[in-house]
C-alpha cells in the first residue's frame, strides 16, 4: 500500500514495529504587527454591538436582563 505522507517505521520491545506518520516540525510565526491594535478594535465592536443589545433588551421588556432583573 502506498500513500502521499512519509511515515517511519519504529521497533519496540518483543520486535513489534509501528508506523507512525512523521510529524510536522512547528514553525516560529514572528511576524505579529498590528494585533494589539486589531485586537482592541475587535473588543470595542463587541461592546458596542453588547450595549445596543443591552438597551435594545431593555426597552423591549423593560427589564436589565430578561427573566432575571
């Protein structure tokens, strides 16, 4: 049988043999400009999009938190 992967025959004890798949070696990513930025952009949408659900919830029920408050 033949595949497209590299795999890598192992012996253990009792001369039992294995195959595993080889794995992939990580690769460092060091190139992170601009995250903190898009990172505090993307909270901030969400807590505006949380605010206008919140008053949205309570102007339709009149409640802070419906069915608790």
């Amino acid at each position: 049988m033949t595949s497209s992967t590299e795999t890598q025959i192992t012996t253990e004890s009792g001369n039992r043999q294995n195959i595993f798949p080889v794995e992939a070696q990580p690769q460092l990513v060091e190139n992170y400009d601009g995250y903190g930025e898009d990172a505090e952009k993307a909270n901030g949408r969400w807590a505006m999009i949380g605010f206008v659900a919140l008053l949205g919830a309570y102007m339709t029920t009149g409640q802070i938190i419906p069915g608790i408050f």
